[in-house]
C-alpha cells in the first residue's frame, strides 16, 4: 500500500492517496500566523487501516515547514497533538487552555 499526501491550497486542504485513489482529507483555515484544522475524514473504504495519522502527521509537518503554528480544532487532529509533545509544540502555548490541551511541552 503506497500512500502520499498532497496540500490542494486552493481548496485548503490536505489530501490522502491510497494507490492513487482518495482515501480522505483535513480542511484548515487559515488563522493569521496559524492553521486551523476544522475536519478530517478518511473514507469508509479506508478506515482502521491507520490512515489518519498517516494524514494528520503530513498536514502538520507540512505545516511546520511553512512556520506556522497549529490549531487544533478538529477531533483527529487534537487527540494526534494531545499525544504527542513534538507537535503539542506547533499549538501557541497562549491557546492550549483554550483547546484544552495541555499547558507545557
């Protein structure tokens, strides 16, 4: 199973290949010097085959390669930071109350 994830920024979006095939998406908004991530799905055909993290872990690094800071609004991309300290750091600490995230890296 080959996988690849592609930025379509025209539609704010991040998109997960299987094969060639679409297997699901996150959406972001753009929030000043952030990323807001407001969905992710993969698609039934794909679930519980890990994927999501396979997407979200390539949303967020690219998304640190472009110097901004992450917003985590959406389910699948709040439980991936909460985890893990490398990407908790990518939240501004003065909004991880608010997302009820943990305070300290």
């Amino acid at each position: 199973m080959q996988t690849r994830v592609e930025h379509k920024r025209d539609v704010k979006r991040f998109v997960l290949y299987v094969d060639d095939a679409e297997a699901g998406y996150t959406t972001y908004r753009e929030a000043g010097t952030n990323r807001a991530f407001t969905h992710t799905e993969i698609y039934p055909r794909f679930e519980g085959l890990g994927l999501s993290k396979v997407l979200v872990r390539a949303a967020l690094d690219a998304t640190r390669d472009e110097k901004l800071g992450v917003l985590p609004m959406c389910r699948s991309v709040h439980r991936f930071v909460s985890k893990r300290p490398e990407y908790l750091a990518l939240v501004p600490a003065d909004r991880r109350a608010d997302l009820n995230l943990p305070l300290v890296v």
